[in-house]
C-alpha cells in the first residue's frame, strides 16, 4: 500500500543522503530553508516506510519574471522503490499543492540522469548545463501555470 503525507525536514535525510548525497556527511542532507514556515516535505510510503520525498521551497529565481515561484528540491526515491511509479505520484502531489498556492512558475535543478523522466510530465529545460561541484552535470527545468 502506497500513500504520501507531509513529513518533517528531518525525515527526509534518510532518503537524502543515500540518493542523493552517497558517501557525504549527514549534516550535507540539510538545505537552506529545509524549516522555513513556506517549505513542505512530503514523503511517499510503502508499507509504512519511507520510499521516496519532495520537498518544495516557496523560493524565486530571476530567470522567470512571473511573481509567485515555487522550487522543487531534493526529490528522491531510495533505489529498491524506483521503477514503481512511486516518482511520478509524488511529483503529481507537489504539483497539486503548488497550484492550490496559486503559484505560476514550478523550477528546479534536474540532474542530468533525471531530464527525461521530467521532460515526459511535462517540464521543460531552460538555459545550458551546468555542473554541481561534488554532485554532476543539471539542468533548470520548469513548468508555467
């Protein structure tokens, strides 16, 4: 059985750090804002545990001029989950909650492995490659409301 719930900014690390940040210290699964009263972690469960997480940071950049901005960070399934659709539901949540805050612009930074998986729910690139130290090749991607 599978559902999503808002988690805590701490329950994500046990999904942030093997996923994303393998071989680094714990305190590297902290993001600036993790705790911010705008910011909203959801993770998805399977069985009760904790296969995959969002989380989304009422935050702009300036490559879009559109007021109301929401980026998604840290998205993150644990690979024994992966292949399971389990992405998809959870990025569906995210969408649905920032729409329901009347956002106009959804933006992250998609590794390179990720694209497509993004490109196929409908987001786009914009702007050239760019690389992460320690983490790889990204790219900005986007959806507009």
């Amino acid at each position: 059985m599978q559902n999503i719930k808002i988690i805590q900014s701490q329950d994500t690390y046990s999904v942030r750090q093997p996923v994303l940040r393998p071989g680094k210290p714990i305190e590297s699964c902290v993001f600036i804002g993790d705790d911010d009263k705008t910011t909203v972690h959801f993770g998805i469960y399977c069985n009760d545990i904790l296969a995959g997480i969002l989380s989304i940071f009422k935050t702009s950049t300036s490559i879009f001029p559109e007021k109301e901005q929401y980026q998604m960070r840290g998205m993150a399934i644990l690979p024994e989950h992966q292949k399971k659709g389990l992405g998809e539901k959870l990025l569906y949540k995210g969408e649905e909650y920032i729409k329901s805050k009347k956002a106009q612009v959804i933006w992250f930074n998609a590794r390179e492995n990720a694209v497509q998986f993004y490109k196929k729910t409908g987001f786009e690139i914009i702007n050239n490659s760019f690389n992460i130290p320690d983490i790889g090749i990204h790219y900005i991607m986007y959806k507009k409301f």
